[in-house]
C-alpha cells in the first residue's frame, strides 16, 4: 500500500485532501491523473449502463435533500443510538446488543476482535442551510445516493416510456461521517457512487432471477477491465447480516492488501424504499402495468459501487515491478493518457515540429501527453508509472519515410508504422 501511495502522489493521482494545512481526515483529492481515470472509470460505467441498455435511464439527483427523504429511509433512526464499531471489518452493532456483539466476535475466528467505545453516531453529516443565523435549517448531506433516485421514481415514470422491468442510474458523491477512515481512499468520508436501481415487479422468481443476473453482469464488467479473475470473489451475506428489509445481499470482494475488502453491494432490497417514501410523502409511488392493469409497488434490485474504491482496486490490481520499474498495466480503455508523443531530441526544431503535429492531431480524439525532457528512457519509464499504454517517438528515419516508433508499455517492444497509421493502431487497441 505505500508503494501505491506513494505513487499516487508522486504522479498526480491521488493528493491527500487539504494537504498544505495539514490534511482534513478521510478527504482527497485527485490529481490530473487520478481525475482522468476516474474520469473514464465513470464514462465506462455509464456507456455500459445506459448507453448500451434499453432498460436503464440516467438521472443526477441533489446532494442535499428534504430531510425527511431521510427519515423515510431509515438513516435518521438507524445511525443515531450509541454504537460501537469493530476495528477489524468495521461493522457496528448497537452497544447494548450483548447477544450480538458475542456473536460477532466470534465471526473472525481466533482474530482478537477490538471494539471502539460506545459513541452516538449519526453517519449523515449535517450541513445549514440559509443565511440568517438561527434561522438555518438543519439538513444532510447524503450518506448514499440511492434516495434521490428512488423519490424520482414516479416522475422518471411519467416523463419517459420505462416499463417493468427497467433502471435508473446514476454518478455522485456521498458523504458520512465514518469514525474510522482509513486504509487510503477505501474509506473516505467524502467518496463517489455510482449506482442503479433496477425496479421489478414483486415476484420471488423474478427477484431472484435479476438478483443473480446483477451479480454476474457486475462481476463480468470488473473483470472486462483488466482484473485479475483470482483477485475477485462474490461473498454473500447471512441473513444475520442483512438489513431487515433485505432479501438477499452479497459484496464483490477485492483481495486488497489489507485482506479481503468490499468493492461494491448486489442488494436486493424488497419494496423497502418506495413503501417508506410512499408513507412519509403521502404521495402514491405504486407502478400500474399497462398491459395487465395489474398495480404494486415494484421491488428494487441495487448494484452500488464506489467509484473511488474501483479506481484504487484498479490501480492495486494494475501495479507491477519489472527489472526495478514500476509499471502500471491499467486497461488501455481506462489508461489517463492513451498515448504518449516524443520528438527524439527537444534540440532538433524539425523533430519537434513533426511531433507536434502528431500530438496536435491525436489530440482531437484522445488525451495524449508530451515529452521531450530528458532521455527517452525517462520518459518511457514516466509513462510506465502513469499507465500509459503507448508511446510514438519521432525519431530522424520519420523526417525521411513519413513512419514512428510506437511502444507496448506492457512487452516495452516497439514496432515501426506510418504516422498516417496511429490513428488506426490506437481505434484497434481502444475499442
Ligand atoms: P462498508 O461496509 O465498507 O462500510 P457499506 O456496506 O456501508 O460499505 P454501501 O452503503 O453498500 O457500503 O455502499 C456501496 C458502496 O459505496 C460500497 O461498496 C463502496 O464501494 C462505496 N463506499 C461506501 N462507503 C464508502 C466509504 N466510506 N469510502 C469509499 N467508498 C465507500
């Protein structure tokens, strides 16, 4: 883990939050890199989701809601009796649950299981709003984006042509007040969702159809960018484990290395959220099918996944050494830079020149990065550590036959093509 801190940093991927004032704990911030591969982390992930489906529509809800929208959903209640949270996996159970805490211990089997004390937590963070002081009202700022889909959910319903079954889905950041950040970004207490809820229609056959499908097409997509198959592993929860309401829940799981850690939830949450919303707005939010005039409030089937857990699980997964350099084999799709344009020497104006209209021209379509400091060893090994998957040098037999140089970040071989041919190379390898 330092060494992928510390390459963070080195880098521009990953900066610790406020740093110069000392750092505010659980925050960070992304650099020009990281920013990038988050960038097309999220791009990936809707073009996969929305783009590419009939069922799943897109929405981007407000961070700060009614705060009611919150009692409705449980966190209110849920996060404000006095807690005490295992060190080792972090879950909390209610201080005056002996039974339960008992329980728990012995769920990590020989590990001694440390507790922290009995605090009130409220895992939403509260912000003000209003200018007046003592006339602000209290709300929160979303401890899950999941709500503000779910009180959308008549309106998405009356403004597109969705039918059961169908999704909505959606990017955004969530806040909570997490007493024990830690481990990185893993847990943070302002991080990034990116989640879908797919509504269908109340039937345990149909629950457990899309349960299983969800989890297989989540697994499917991490391991479509470039994770390694032994690294992931599905853990489904007890039913001791589960919220009340839950039908049946399981974690992706990432072989990290502080152990195996949560990537992201397959939950299959029942009519929980519409039912309560429905109750405390007073609104109607039952779903009529059209074709059997059949009405009921739909289940719902969460995939919730956190942006910047996936960056650094990628980034882990993508982390190599050879012969003493540091390579980092992302996926070519999410790479920051998807190529690199070099002129051999900075000193020879014609080099120069031709390289800058490479980089120039590619830069229309892609995000392309320049170098033409230091030897061209050094800036191979620079775009190793920042992921970047090829490198085009223009060298002295380009001024005179029109081709380049371009390198394999992950075999370092290089091959020589036409410069009118980069553009091909790359389509070939991105797509
Ligand atoms: P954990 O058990 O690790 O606290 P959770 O079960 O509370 O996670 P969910 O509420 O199901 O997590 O949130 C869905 C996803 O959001 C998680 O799988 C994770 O990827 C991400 N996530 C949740 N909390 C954090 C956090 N504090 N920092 C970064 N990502 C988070």
């Amino acid at each position: 883990m330092q060494k992928i801190v510390a390459l963070c940093k080195r880098r521009g991927f990953i900066y610790p939050g406020s740093e110069i004032y000392g750092g505010l704990g659980g925050t960070w911030d992304y650099g020009p890199l990281g920013s990038l591969l988050k960038k097309n982390l999220k791009d990936l992930w809707w073009k996969e989701m929305v783009q590419f489906r009939d069922d799943i529509v897109g929405m981007d809800a407000a961070i700060m809601m009614n705060p009611r929208a919150w009692e409705a959903s449980g966190h209110v209640e849920a996060f404000t009796d006095p807690l005490v949270e295992c060190k080792i996996c972090h879950q909390r159970f209610r201080a005056d649950k002996e039974q339960e805490i008992k329980e728990h211990e012995t769920s990590h089997k020989g590990e001694k299981v440390e507790w922290t004390e009995p605090m009130n937590f409220n895992l939403l963070v509260k912000a003000y709003l209003g200018v007046l002081e003592g006339k602000q009202s209290e709300i929160y700022l979303r401890g899950e984006i999941t709500n503000g889909v779910h009180v959308n959910f008549k309106n998405v319903l009356d403004s597109t042509r969705v039918r059961i079954p169908f999704g909505i889905a959606q990017i955004g950041k969530a806040f909570r007040n997490e007493i024990t950040p830690g481990n990185f970004t893993f847990r943070s207490r302002e991080f990034e969702q990116m989640e879908v809820q797919f509504y269908i229609k109340p039937d345990e056959s149909e629950g457990k159809k899309w349960f299983d499908y969800w989890k297989q097409n989540r697994m499917d997509w991490y391991l479509s960018l470039g994770i390694k198959k032994e690294n992931l592993r599905f853990r489904d929860h007890a039913e001791t484990e589960r919220a009340h309401y839950a039908r049946a829940a399981t974690d992706i799981e990432y072989n990290a290395p502080f152990g195996w850690s949560e990537f992201m939830g397959i939950h299959h949450r029942g009519d929980w959220d519409l039912s309560r919303h429905q109750k405390y707005s007073g609104q109607d939010l039952s779903y009529r099918d059209p074709e059997t005039n059949e009405e009921y409030i739909p289940w719902d089937i969460e995939t919730s996944a956190g942006v910047d857990r996936s960056a650094l699980f990628l980034l882990i997964d993508a982390y190599s050494e050879e012969n003493g350099r540091v390579v980092l084999k992302l996926h070519p799709k999410l790479a920051p830079y998807k190529v690199a344009v070099f002129p051999l020497l900075a000193n020879k104006p014609e080099l120069v020149e031709k390289a800058g209209k490479i980089y120039e021209d590619l830069k229309q379509d892609y995000q392309v990065s320049w170098d033409a400091r230091g030897n061209i060893g050094k800036r191979y090994a620079a775009q190793d550590e920042a992921g970047t998957p090829y490198c085009v040098t223009v060298d002295f037999d380009s001024l005179k036959d029109n081709t380049v140089t371009i390198r394999d970040r992950d075999s370092a071989k290089q091959e020589r093509i036409k410069s009118s041919e980069i553009r091909n190379f790359l389509k070939g390898k991105l797509s």
